[in-house]
C-alpha cells in the first residue's frame, strides 16, 4: 500500500541543501524560499552530523559545533516549520567507521569471501573507509541516535541514505553466526522495519537516496519518496508506465534525481557529484519534460547556499518551484488512466503497441491522462516540434515542450511555442 505520508507529498516541492552553516542556511535560504512566496516546500538538509559529513558514522548528533552546534541548528528547523515546511536531517545507518564511537566489529556485515563487507570510501573523513553494518543491527543504532536528533530539533520529517538504493542481497550477513540476515528476504525485513521505525519516531515523510540501479523500487510504499534516478540517466529511454501505473501511487519520488548525476557522465562537471553543475548550461527543459512524464515532484537541488547561490540558482529554483506547485498537485492526486505514445505515422498507440512500430522512446512524445481528468503532452523529441490539442486550442511544443490541462478545474500549465514558426512564449 501506499506509504502512510504519500499525500502530504503531492503539492510539496524538494528541496536539498549541502550547506553551509546553519545561520546562512536560515537566512539565504529558508527565509528566501519564504520571501519568494515559496509556501509548499520539504527541505532535506544534508550536512549538519557531529563529525562532519558522512564521516564517524553511525554517530550523528549533537549538531557540528563548526557549523553553529545545536542552539543554531535548532533555529533552523523552527523557522522552516514555521513556513510551513517540513526539514529531514540526513541520516546514515548502514556504514560505519573504525572511529566511530559506536565501532563494532560483531556488527560489520560479512562478505561471502569472509572478509567485512566494505562500505562507503570518503578521503574527506579522518579514517575514510566504512564497513557496512549488518541488516540486523543497524535498528539498535537507530534507536540510540533517532530519537535524540527528535526531540533536540524537533525535525517533521527524516531522510535515510544509502538503504533506500540499495538491493537487499547486498545488505545480507555472511556471518556463520548471525542467524537474522542471511537472505535477501531477511535484509529486506530489516530495512522495511528501518524505515517503520522513522515513521514512528518523527512522524512525518521519511526521504530517501535513489539510484540508477533501480533497487529503491523495492520499497516503494514503505519510504515515501526517493530522489528519482533512472538507469540511463538523460540518455534514457521515455517509458514511464511502471512508475505511473505502480509506483506513484505508493511513494512521490524528487525529480529524476540529483541534476549533476542526471546528466551523462561526459556532460557533468564533476563526475558523479551533486556539485559542480553548470546552471547556465544544464538542459532544464529536458530535465523538467522528463520529470513531468514519470509524475515526480519538482527539486530544487544545487550545492551550497554561499554567497553566490542568489546569482547562481535561485532563478532556477524559483521557475522549478512555480513550473512544479500547482502542476504536480494534479498528477499526484490522481491515478493514471491512459499512456499514449505517438508513432512514427502520429497516430497515438498504447506501450504494447508502441513496442510493435518501434518507437524510438529517447525522443518520445507521450499524451498522459489521469482520473481527475488532467490531459499532459510531453514532447521529449530532442530535435523536432510537435503540435498537439487541447480544450480546442493548438499548442506547439518545441522539443522539451509540455502542455498540461484539467477541464474540470480550469487549470493550464504550459512551455510553448506561440505559433508553427518557432516564436517562443
């Protein structure tokens, strides 16, 4: 079933946020995001852990003293409530680090080859190699540091890295002694009640990673929206049925992911980075068709709010945030009812058949209907323009067009052309 806050999500735009300290992250940014009439947001705030970023971990709190220490951190999150908004901290319960004061050698996973299961490798940390916690331990590392972060910040909602992606045969326990995560099936359990447990303890959405792998599909239904990496990132193949007719309705995943990790290797400044985006230069109209046919909510998602973030991004996050509010709060409200693809002779055709005329689905041009009654045409073709109907007005959509409307309730969303010959609107 559908995960217990998936609703709360549909009118919710994304925000991560990498820094820097918690005053700045207040001030050019959630008072910003305010200012800008943004009032529907989910802010997950990455970097706040006791150690520093994805280093010491299991251990997370108390809040890093460098970036203002708890009293800072703290007003933060009272000021993002205060907007309405919700805040998840960034959470990590499957590596742990040899510096770590939670460091236990009887809770590292065992690989089949005997050895401790290697996790993440960050050069940024004192000791940069973590070793993947055990599917059954990492709860009691949970219980010892959730609730603490719950009731010292008082968040309304929460994020868990790395488990979300992750397929559960790779979370399995070797171990000839452990007799609770010895199968895919074990791991799965474990991670499902991971996640229970957040619920329980924050009471709100629980976020997670995505990833390209496909895995987070797994628990779809238990975490309520993963940031929405594809396999193929923008050299994907358009097929959206799955995530349309199974997905959605269970968990409202954040765009198609990281925008730096979107983009293929060759076009990404800082390979496999959030940061490192050229905002000047990313395509944002392919990015934004695409997230539009696999009905995820929109994210806004850049780095650091330093000094020249207002300059840099907040252009891009604001058009993210009004192309997204009122758009997203339709398709996620409503289960689809039709997926059309248009062949090669512009007739639309269901996916069964699409398959059979060989559709070129990297250039798809899809016409999506929902229940409430909400028609969307996306033109995801990278060179040719489409003219498509709606309400009984023609509409052009240049490649990486969309057009959207609801007769029922009047509501029109567009990116288009003003006529046949390329004048833009």
């Amino acid at each position: 079933g559908p995960s217990p806050y998936r609703a709360d999500l549909n009118d919710r735009v994304v925000v991560d946020i990498w820094g820097p300290d918690f005053d700045t992250v207040r001030n050019s940014g959630i008072q910003k995001f305010s200012d800008f009439g943004m009032d529907k947001l989910a802010i997950i705030l990455h970097t706040w852990q006791n150690m520093g970023y994805d280093c010491g971990l299991p251990k997370h709190s108390p809040a890093d003293a460098s970036l203002g220490g708890g009293a800072a951190l703290s007003s933060l999150v009272a000021a993002a409530k205060n907007f309405g908004y919700l805040l998840a901290l960034h959470q990590n319960y499957t590596d742990m680090y040899p510096n770590s004061p939670y460091w236990s050698t009887a809770d590292i996973a065992i690989s089949p080859d005997g050895t401790q299961h290697k996790g993440w490798n960050n050069p940024a940390c004192s000791t940069p190699q973590a070793y993947m916690i055990a599917a059954d331990k990492m709860i009691q590392y949970v219980n010892s540091e959730a609730p603490g972060i719950k009731s010292a910040y008082q968040t309304n909602a929460s994020y868990l890295d790395v488990t979300p992606t992750l397929p559960p045969h790779w979370l399995v326990d070797y171990s000839a002694s452990n007799p609770n995560a010895t199968t895919a099936q074990d791991a799965w359990g474990q991670m499902v009640a991971h996640n229970e447990r957040h619920h329980a303890i924050f009471q709100g959405p629980l976020f997670g990673e995505g990833g390209r792998n496909g895995y987070s599909v797994w628990q779809a239904g238990s975490v309520d929206g993963s940031e929405g990496e594809n396999m193929g990132r923008e050299s994907a193949k358009v097929i959206p049925d799955l995530v349309l007719r199974q997905l959605k309705s269970l968990r409202a995943d954040q765009g198609m992911g990281y925008p730096g990790r979107w983009l293929d290797a060759a076009n990404q400044s800082v390979t496999g980075q959030v940061n490192g985006l050229d905002a000047a230069t990313f395509p944002w109209d392919k990015y934004r068709a695409t997230q539009i046919a696999y009905g995820r909510t929109g994210l806004m998602n850049q780095g650091t709010l330093d000094a020249s973030t207002p300059n840099a991004f907040y252009k891009y996050w604001v058009k993210e945030f009004y192309t997204f509010r009122e758009l997203q709060s339709e398709y996620l409200s409503s289960d689809v009812s039709q997926i059309l693809y248009r062949n090669a002779a512009g007739a639309l055709v269901d996916l069964s058949q699409a398959l059979r005329d060989n559709v070129d689905f990297f250039n798809a041009q899809l016409k999506i209907t929902y229940a409430n009654g909400l028609e969307i045409y996306v033109n995801r073709h990278q060179s040719a323009a489409w003219t498509v109907a709606l309400g009984g007005v023609s509409y052009y959509l240049p490649p990486n067009g969309w057009a959207a409307r609801n007769n029922a309730t009047g509501f029109l969303d567009l990116s288009h052309l003003v006529d046949a010959g390329g004048n833009p609107n």
